[in-house]
C-alpha cells in the first residue's frame, strides 16, 4: 500500500494499481484519504477514489466523496458521484449526479454500468424517462423498457436503431435478436456507425464469448462481405 501510494503520488502509472487492491486493505483507507487531501491531480483522486470503491470504505471516506464531488475536473466528479452512490453518504445525491453526467459523457455513461442495485420504484421511473444510452448502461433492472426498446427497432434513422439493439441486448440479456438487427445495420457505408456497431459487438464478445464466437461463425458465412469480414476479424482477435 505504502509503495503504490509513493509511486502515485511521484506519478508512476503503476501506482494506478492501487485501484485495486480490495477489501483486505482496508487499514490503508487514512492514507488514501490524507493523499486525496494533499494532491489534487486528477489521475490521483480518480485513483485513490476508486481505491475507495474498491476497499468499500465507510463513513471516514464521506468528507472526501463530497469534496471530490465538487470538483471542477468532470472525470473527477464522475468517479465521486459513483463512490457517493456506493459508498458515499448521500446515494441519492450521488446516483442524481451520475445520471446528469452521463447523458452527455461517456465516462460517466461507462460508470453508470456499475450501478448497485436499484430501488424497483425507481428503476420503473427510469424504464419510462431514460434515453436509450441509459437505459442499455443500467441493463436489466431496466427490463420494463423492453416494450419501448423493441419499438424503437424500427426507428427511421440508423443511429437510433443501433441505439435500440444495443439496450435490447443489455436489457434483455440475450445476444438475440440484438444481433441479427446489428448485423443488418453493418451493412451501411457509413464508418463511424460499423464502428459504434463494432464497440457493441465487443461487449457482447466480452460477456458471452463462447456463444458469441458461435453467432459470429455463422455472420463469417454473410453474402455481405463487410458482415463476414468484421466477423472473421473478431473470430481471429
């Protein structure tokens, strides 16, 4: 612990592990705590606050979560907003602010996926309100959306259905049929779009490899020489 504070603090990127050492570490919470105090960088409060997660920190962090919260560093404020969430002593307030961030970052639209469990009122009040993005970042508990995600399959622009496969697929849990409407919409000429399609292919390779190398055997077969090749290329990664 003393290491990998010493090296964060002299900016060695291997004091970043200090991210993730767990509870069992939990006698170095002060340390952290009198690290953030000192140094305001924002690749140290990121750390040391993600540290906090990490070791699941009580009340003695509480100061620090608020006063990171203010920050005026948006990545600093996003990891806050998540340990105010999790750990912090407004939840409330935390997750309010993780959600305002993420409709408009994409950091805190990443941390969102991390969400503790959510009250059902609430998450029946997001199922209703909550773009897309949010709705496939806080996945399942949003399962009440599934009628409105399906709907919006048939959207008229391809952006919005790529959007809709994506929270299908992270809502629903299952690789089908997010899969088959993402294939159909790879075969646009648009790069960017293959890419956002290729970032939710990832995602799906990554939870589900097994059955997803399986699907993607079959995509290697597509009359679409853009589909086949995507998928051979991730078969070979």
């Amino acid at each position: 612990m003393d290491r990998l504070l010493a090296l964060l603090k002299h900016g060695d990127p291997e004091g970043t592990k200090l991210a993730t050492l767990g509870p069992d570490h939990a006698q170095g919470v002060p340390a952290i705590l009198e690290l953030m105090a000192a140094d305001d960088r924002r690749f140290v409060q990121t750390t040391c606050l993600e540290a906090l997660l990490s070791i699941g920190a009580g009340a003695e962090a509480a100061p620090a979560i608020t006063h990171a919260i203010k920050s005026r560093d948006p990545a600093v404020v996003n990891v806050a907003a998540l340990a105010m969430w999790k750990i912090g002593p407004d939840k409330s307030a935390g997750f309010d602010r993780l959600l305002q961030q993420a409709q408009n970052n994409v950091t805190a639209l990443q941390l969102l996926r991390r969400a503790p469990p959510l009250p059902a009122d609430l998450a029946a009040d997001l199922s209703r309100t909550q773009p897309l993005r949010i709705l496939a970042a806080l996945g399942e508990p949003m399962r009440a959306a599934l009628p409105r995600i399906k709907a919006a399959l048939d959207a008229p622009t391809a952006d919005e259905r790529i959007a809709a496969a994506n929270a299908l697929y992270h809502v629903s849990g299952n690789l089908q049929p997010a899969l088959d409407h993402l294939a159909i919409e790879f075969r646009t000429e648009n790069y960017f779009l293959r890419q956002r399609i290729h970032i939710v292919w990832v995602d799906m390779i990554s939870a589900h490899p097994d059955a997803m190398k399986t699907e993607l055997k079959k995509l290697a077969k597509s009359e679409h020489a853009a589909v086949a090749e995507m998928a051979r290329s991730m078969i070979r990664d």
